[in-house]
C-alpha cells in the first residue's frame, strides 16, 4: 500500500512509500536520533545571539559543545565535518540494502566530480581533498584526473566528465559544469530510485528538480538573462512552465504556480527577492518543505528504509544550519538576515 500525505496538504503530491519490515529497529532508531536535534529555540537563540562567542555558548548543551567559548572558524569546521562523518557512518550501518545506501552516498561523488572538474578546466592543481563518503573512494579522483583514464569510474561519473566538460567548453562558462552535472544527477537518481521501487526517492528526486528549476527561472528573471534554461526535465512539473515564468513579470508567477505544491514558496520567494534583491527567503521555504517531507516520513513510516534516509537528510541540514549561523555571527551579519534564511522570522 502506498503512503501518500493527508488529501488537501501542501505536500499532496508527495508519496512516503510502503512499509519494510526488516527495517523495524533502523526506523524505531531514526525516530529515537530524529528527537535529539536541535530545537527551533535554541536555531532562534544562537541566531539573535549577540556575538560569535554567545552563539557557541547556545550549543554549550548539546552534542556540538566546544572545548573553548572562542574557537576558530577552523576548529568549527573541523568539529562538524567530524559530526557529518560520524552522522553518514551512522546512516551506513543502519541502511540493510546496499543499493539504496549507495544512492544517497552518490551525492557525495557528484559533489567530488564537481570539484574536480572545475580544479581541471581552471588550470587549478587537482588536490586531494575529497570527501570519502561517497560510494566512490575519494583517492580515485586524484589519480583518474591525472592520468586522463575516466574508465574507472562507474558509468554515472563518466557521464558527468563527459557532459560537464563539453558544456564548460562551449562557451568557457563554469556554472556551465554545475548545471551539466546537476543534469546528470537528477536524471540518475531518479532512474535508480525508480528501478530500486522506492517512491520515497523518487518524490524527493521529483521535488528537488521542481524546486531547483523555481530557482533557476527566478534567478535568470532577476539577471534579466536571455537563457531559457537549462531546466531539469526530472521534476513533476513540465519544463514549460518555467520558461513561461520568465516571460511573466514577478506578480504574475504565483498565479501562475497557484495548481502546484509550490505556490507559496513562489509567491513569499518573489516577494522577498523584489524588495530586498535576495534569495534567502526563498532558500528557507524550499528547506521548509523538504524538511517537511523528512517528518512525514519518521512519522507515517513505522518500519522502511525512509524514516533513516530522512533522518540522515535532517541531520546533513542541522549540521549546515549550525555553520550557517556561526559563520554568519562570525562576520557580523544582523541577526534579522540570519533568521530570514533560516526561514524563522515572523511571516
């Protein structure tokens, strides 16, 4: 039986999938973690915090405590690539089907291979700074670049070089490579999520292209380009929409989403972009939703894979909103900017 979300919700469209019971104790586990994350109180404390040092006083009682009430930005750095780490391995020993865990591990290669791309095409030394947790090990990118011998990365990854670097020389733009690579992200996740049956995935993936292609159109609409795209063709809404969006002006784009999930993002993202001329509003609405969708998933699955890749994914985001926020303290941003982007302003 699939789990769809209550009829008439925001996120009506969205499928949670079935049940898998051999699942039971990584659900019961993912909901047990899921509950020690930071609250919004304590996101809303170091936010209006006064100083840098302040803020990490804010984490003072949980997991991220620092030794010393002034680390630096590196020691910061250091301890939540540490607590990501120790997060992804935690995801890897609950996960039972190797298939699906090396899907949501293949983000961290996509994220390698655009790295590596760009150190390449900007004549940059090709580094071994790799993440090791994708399901490609992270000392492959330094050596297959160097020899020029792609053959050794599985089929996905060589799909990535091959459409990266013929779209980068097009034209020698570099976001060129990120959208190219994101192309071939999109279409390969949802390709596998599809053929492993898991329509948790497959929403997600949808979601993530719907949500992605909202911002490509509202950011060529604000640089007033003449693109039409590139718009990724894996999301559940058609392609076309979007370039219409860019023939609209700004009051007439949530009329024109008003049929989808996403209309009220579209509206409180464009409304936010006119007047303050950024996409920070709009960013929170889309984390908003996903995070979302991660909750429903520990709350309607009581045995699956779901509620663990949820978890996962929450975790990853608590993790970018703590250094979010102390990078932001750190260089004297007002608190009011720091609470629009994490989407806790007052609406």
């Amino acid at each position: 039986m699939n789990t769809c979300l209550a009829q008439g919700s925001t996120y009506s469209g969205f499928v949670v999938g079935q049940e898998d019971w051999r699942y039971t104790f990584a659900a019961a586990k993912a909901r047990t973690l899921a509950t020690k994350l930071l609250s919004k109180s304590v996101l809303l404390d170091m936010a209006n915090s006064q100083s840098f040092e302040h803020a990490v006083e804010c984490l003072s009682g949980s997991e991220f405590a620092f030794n010393t009430s002034n680390p630096t930005m590196q020691e910061v750095e250091s301890m939540l690539l540490e607590k990501r780490k120790d997060a992804r391995k935690e995801f890897s020993d609950l996960m039972i089907d190797e298939p699906l865990k090396n899907l949501v591990k293949a983000r961290n290669d996509f994220s390698n291979m655009r790295l590596a791309i760009r150190r390449v095409v900007t004549d940059r030394a090709i580094g071994s700074d790799y993440s090791g947790e994708g399901s490609v090990p992270d000392s492959i990118f330094g050596e297959v670049f160097e020899q020029e011998n792609y053959s050794e990365f599985p089929a996905y990854l060589q799909e990535a070089v091959e459409a990266a670097v013929l779209a980068y020389y097009e034209n020698k733009d570099i976001r060129q490579i990120d959208n190219a690579i994101s192309r071939v992200a999109s279409e390969y996740y949802l390709s596998q999520a599809t053929e492993l049956k898991c329509e948790y995935l497959c929403s997600l993936a949808r979601i993530r292209a719907d949500l992605g292609n909202i911002k490509t159109m509202l950011r060529l609409k604000f640089l007033e380009s003449e693109d039409r795209g590139p718009f990724l063709a894996t999301g559940s809404i058609n392609t076309d929409m979007f370039v219409h969006g860019l023939d609209l002006g700004y009051d007439g784009l949530a009329q024109l989403f008003y049929p989808t999930d996403y209309s009220h993002i579209v509206e409180a993202g464009t409304a936010y972009l006119v007047k303050e001329g950024s996409f920070l509003r709009f960013e929170s609405l889309c984390d908003k939703y996903l995070w979302n969708c991660y909750k429903e998933a520990l709350a309607q699955i009581t045995a699956g894979p779901q509620p663990v890749m949820a978890y996962a994914c929450m975790k990853t985001m608590e993790i970018r909103t703590i250094r979010m926020i102390l990078t932001a303290k750190k260089n004297h941003l007002t608190s009011k900017l720091i609470l629009d982007r994490l989407g806790l302003s007052p609406e």
